[in-house]
C-alpha cells in the first residue's frame, strides 16, 4: 500500500509527460542530429557530425538574425509603452469596467492570427486611410508607402503580441496595495516619485514576463515578414520555414533552429537572473 | 495650479489608455467591416461597396469548408486528450512531493519558451525520420497536443494552488473511498482551471499556424488555407467566418465567465469561513 502511495504521483505524471518527453524533447534530439547532417534531399543525408553547418549557417543568415532581434526587442519595447499605460489604467482606474475593459484587451486572439495579420494589409495598404493622412499631413512622401516595409512588420508584430505584454502588467500592477501607494503619498512623495519608486517597481515580475512573453514569439515569428513584407524584411523564422518547407535543406535549417533556441535560452537565463526563477515559472506558492 | 495640472495629466491618460484599446479593436472591426464588401479585385483591400453576397453564401469559396472541418475536429480531439493528460501531470506536481519534482516543473515550462518554429521543425526532424506516422490528421494532432499541454498544466496547476485539502480529508472521513474523492470532492472544485485550460487549448489549436505548417502534409486545416489563399485572393468569405467564430467565441466567453461566477456565488455559501479553516494538512 506504501508502495502504491509512492509510486502515484509518477503514474499521474506518467501520460502527460511521456507525450512531452516523446514528441518534444526526442524530436530536438532528432533535430541535433539532422543539424549534423550532408547531402541533398535527392541523395539523401548521411551523419557526418558536419559542425560547420553551424558556422555556415550563422555567416550566412546573419542579417536575418540579427533583424529578428532588432525587430522582436522593438516590438517588445513599442508593446511596453502601449501596453503599461493601459495596464495601469485598468488596474487602478477601471472599477467595475475592469473585466470589460479585460475582455477588450484579449478580443484580438477571437480573430484567426493569420486573419488580423491580413487585415492590417488592409489598413496600411496603399490606398487606405492611413497611408493617405501620412501623405496629406507631409509625413510620407508621394510615393511612400507603409506596406512591404520595417513600418508594417513591426506593426505587425507588435500588434499581434500585445495581449501577452498587457495581461502580466495588469496582474501584477493588480496585485499591488493601494495602501503602499497612499503610504507613499503620506510621505509627501510626488506622483512621480510614487510612480518611479514604489508603483513601477513593484511591477517588476509583470514587466519581466511580459517582456519575455512579447520577445520569444516575436523572434521566431514569420507570418508578419511574409504577409506584410518583402523578402527585405524577412526574419530568422522565414528563413528556417523556406529551408525546411520549400528548399528541403534539412541541416541547414535545423543548424538555425538549434542557433536561436540557443539565443532565446540565453536571454531567458538573463532574464531570469533578474526576475528570479519562481515569478518566470509561476510556481511561487507551491508548496516547498 | 497643480491640481489642474493633475487633471490634465489625468485625462491625456485616460486618452492613451483608451487608443491603445482602440488599436487593439482596430483591425477586428476592419475584418466585421470588410466582410460586408464587394471588393472589385481577388484582394478585398478597399471598400467598394455594401453587399450580404459573401454572408448569404460563407461557404462557397471552393476548399473552405473541408479546412475549418479539419480545423474543428482536430482542436475538439486535441483538447480532450491535453485536457486529460495536463490535467493529471498537474494534479502530480501540486499534490505530491516526489524527487524530481523541480525539475518536472522546468522541463514543462521550455516548450512555452520555445518558439513555434522551432518546435514545428524538431517534430518534422523526427517524423520525417521515422518515416511514419504519414504526415496528416495524425501528425497534426500530435503536434497540438504537445504544444498544448504545458499551457493546461499551468492553468489547472494554477487553479490548485489555492486548494482547500481539508475538504478531501473531510470526505475520507466520512469513509469516501479515494476514486469518490477524487470523483466528487476534488473535481468538481478544480473544474473551472479544468475548463479554462480546456478553452484555452481549443483556442490554441484550432488558431495554430506555424506548428500545423510543417506537420500537416497534405491536409489543410483553415489557418493552412487562409495562408494559401493569401497569395491568390482573398475572398471575403474569408472575413465572414472570420466574423462569425469571432461572435461565437465572444458567447462562448461570456457564457463560462456567467458560469463561472454562478459557481462563485454558490461555492460562497459554503458555510466554512476561510478564515476558520484550519492550516492545509502536510501530505
């Protein structure tokens, strides 16, 4: 009976976690493996432990990388200052609208991804609205255009991860006690010494995960280069779509898989060396 | 003066507050707009004119129909099995203390912090390695399973977090074996993080892109056909059913938040005050 009782949290695990262990981690094995690989797809490939399909895979797709980034930390960076005002707003002026305002805020996921990407093609092309004021108040130039640019597909981006840089800010600007920020108005403090010392502060955790909830699928996104960019703006996740997808070059796109998972880790680790390991996996309050 | 100022600043924050909602609702209302247009080319870009053509018929562009097929059947399976199996590896890492137990949690938590491509990739490796299952209906399923699972975990794991074990305790005395514990007790007290993780899961799938685009051979689920689409026209029939799983998950959402506090008012009458109930028990 002792023995059942022991062995029963590892048969509750046991499902769950084989069809993880089995269709998430063994495929990165297979990956790895496939990184290591020469030949073509009408040869076939031969394990050849051929480790410069990492050196030549990060020389040659560089660009990309590094635009994947740029673009990713600049719609994180956009999606912050749009997002923690809202945020702040909500949790502290929204009252009884709170939930509606909640609601408001996670509508965007109720369209199809692909749906809402298309349909700022729509709002920024050519002969829409947006396109026409910019021209009319002189900020674009006659022939300038917003679609098929950076413009667009950090828009893009940014649009479509801004729920997940919102909710986080909101539950933990939530959390926070009024009575901290009225102690600090006690103590003659400004708003914006409130704000900067106490507030901002205590939203710490928010600020971290959302960050890190924007970053990650914006970094290996690929649907916003290709429907509302050119090849131009294409990103690492393009490039690892058409190598794996169209050129069938397995090695060289499971080389740039491996190579931003790698980048992504280490500024998972960064950041959870700031904001600690419990509020990154949520199981503060578990018991110890 | 600076209560006026105060004011002001008040009001300007209002006002962002609400742009960010409206660049939130922008596109949305773009697409419910749109889907009443009779656009003059394949691209429905620009507003011609009023017209209930592609309402009247929401199925008729050739293919639609059989991708959102798919797409229901595979998120409706999907759900289940992740529902069940996250539901259970929740139950383990929350009730139990058992070696491993911290890492367990950290290895649930990197798929979430992998992107999608990545993940589509590595199942494809492996697939394309096995050479079986046929990439399909099968393949798909798997993926979405996997890739939904550690978001059930976290959501019920969530939800019990803040369980009442004395409440199980009081059913075993009272000589509840444990499967009626489980059964009657413990169930119906978790079944909101169930649910919400269940939501949260058909949701994820039937919304999934970039993982279903490298497992999906030859079948197309409606994410796969809109992507296809968008290269050779997009109809408007496109934005209706956009629109109308867009209404039907705005319902569904209004009816389990209804539910939900239902639940809530009948649970607070629970005579037990929080306050009263004694320290959880230690397993």
């Amino acid at each position: 009976m002792r023995l059942r009782k022991a062995s029963l949290p590892y048969l509750l695990l046991l499902p769950g976690l084989g069809w993880l262990l089995l269709f998430f981690l063994l495929p990165l094995i297979y990956m790895a493996l496939e990184s290591l690989k020469t030949g073509t797809i009408d040869t076939g490939f031969r394990l050849t432990w051929e480790f410069s399909n990492y050196t030549n895979a990060l020389s040659d797709y560089s660009e990309q990388f590094v635009r994947s980034f740029e673009y990713a930390g600049l719609a994180t960076l956009i999606a912050f200052l749009i997002g923690y005002p809202l945020a702040y707003v909500i949790a502290f002026r929204g009252g009884k609208w709170r939930n509606a305002m909640l609601l408001l805020v996670i509508v965007p996921f109720f369209v199809t991804y692909l749906i809402r990407t298309l349909s700022w093609e729509t709002i920024l092309s050519d002969s829409g609205i947006v396109v026409s004021t910019l021209k009319s108040l002189g900020i674009l130039s006659e022939d300038g255009r917003l679609l098929d640019t950076t413009v667009s597909v950090v828009a893009g981006i940014t649009y479509n991860f801004l729920p997940f840089m919102i909710l986080p800010l909101y539950a933990s600007l939530e959390r926070i006690d009024p009575r901290l920020l009225e102690a600090g108005y006690d103590l003659y403090g400004r708003r914006r010494d409130v704000f900067f010392r106490v507030t901002l502060p205590l939203s710490m955790p928010g600020v971290v995960a959302g960050g890190l909830l924007t970053f990650i699928p914006a970094a290996g996104d690929f649907i916003n280069a290709q429907l509302l960019g050119t090849p131009k703006q294409f990103m690492i996740g393009n490039v690892i779509q058409s190598r794996y997808l169209v050129v069938a070059d397995y090695p060289t796109a499971a080389a740039l898989s491996f190579l931003l998972m790698a980048f992504m880790l280490i500024i998972v680790v960064i950041w959870a060396r700031i904001a600690g390991t419990e509020a990154l996996l949520g199981t503060e309050g578990e018991r110890a | 003066m600076t209560a006026i100022r105060r004011r002001g600043f008040d009001w300007l924050l209002n006002a962002y507050a609400g742009l960010a909602l409206f660049y939130l609702l922008l596109p949305i209302a773009v697409i419910i707009v749109f889907s009443f247009n009779k656009p003059a080319s394949r691209f429905n870009f620009i507003w011609e004119q009023f017209s209930l053509d592609a309402w009247k018929h929401p199925f008729a562009v050739p293919g639609v129909q059989d991708a959102l097929e798919n797409s229901l059947e595979i998120a409706a399976v999907s759900t289940v099995i992740a529902t069940a199996l996250g539901t259970l590896t929740a139950l383990a890492l929350v009730r139990y203390e058992f070696k491993g137990r911290s890492p367990v949690n950290f290895f649930i938590f990197i798929p979430l912090a992998t992107p999608e491509v990545v993940l589509g990739a590595a199942l494809l490796s492996q697939f394309l390695n096995w050479g079986s299952p046929k990439l399909g209906f099968a393949t798909i399923l798997i993926a979405h399973v996997m890739f939904n699972l550690s978001f059930v975990i976290i959501t019920v794991r969530s939800r019990l977090i803040g369980f009442d074990r004395s409440l199980e305790e009081a059913a075993q005395d009272l000589g509840a074996t444990p499967w009626q514990t489980f059964r009657l007790v413990t169930l119906p007290l978790i079944m909101p993080g169930v649910v919400s993780g269940a939501l949260l899961a058909f949701a994820l799938s039937i919304d999934d892109f970039v993982i279903t685009n490298f497992n999906s051979g030859s079948t197309i689920t409606f994410p796969l056909f809109i992507w296809g689409a968008a290269r050779v026209a997009i109809q408007p029939q496109i934005y209706v059913i956009a629109t109308m799983i867009f209404l039907v998950t705005v319902a569904a959402m209004i009816a389990t938040v209804w539910q939900q506090r239902r639940a809530e008012r009948m649970a607070s009458v629970r005579p037990d005050e929080p306050e009263l109930a004694l320290e959880p028990a230690r397993a």
